[in-house]
C-alpha cells in the first residue's frame, strides 16, 4: 500500500472522540500522518487540554458532533 492508496475516514477539522483502552476523550483533527509501513494515524488534539496532541489509529476514534466550547481551570 502507497500513501496515495489511503483514503482517510476522518478529515482535519473533524470532531472525534477517542474510545476504548483506558480511557475516553473529546477531541477535533488536527492533522495525519503515514507510519513507515502506509498505516494512516490521525493526529488528535484534546478538547480538554487545548494544545495537547496524541497520534491515534483510525480503530480508536469514532466520529461525534458537538464541541465544547469551555474548558476546565487547569490553573
């Protein structure tokens, strides 16, 4: 497989939520990339802690319409 031959199921903008594993968040598309072997990552910034990024594969993300729009005092 080529990256020319991935068609991406979530697009940057797109409003996720990361799912499974040991915990679950809220988040939007920031970005993607292609490891070395052609596998699609989605680069996912957290709605909760604007500016933190992790890199998710397309099994941990589900789609989801709404996004907060306030965020919790970290401070």
């Amino acid at each position: 497989m080529t990256t020319i031959d991935i068609v991406p199921k979530f697009n940057v903008g797109d409003l996720v939520r990361k799912v499974g594993g040991t915990y679950q968040a809220n988040g939007i598309i920031v970005g993607t990339a292609v490891t070395t072997r052609g596998e699609l990552r989605y680069v996912f910034e957290f709605s909760a802690f604007p500016g933190m990024l992790h890199i998710f594969n397309e099994a941990q993300l589900e789609a989801r319409e709404e996004y907060e729009t306030t965020f919790p005092d970290h401070g």
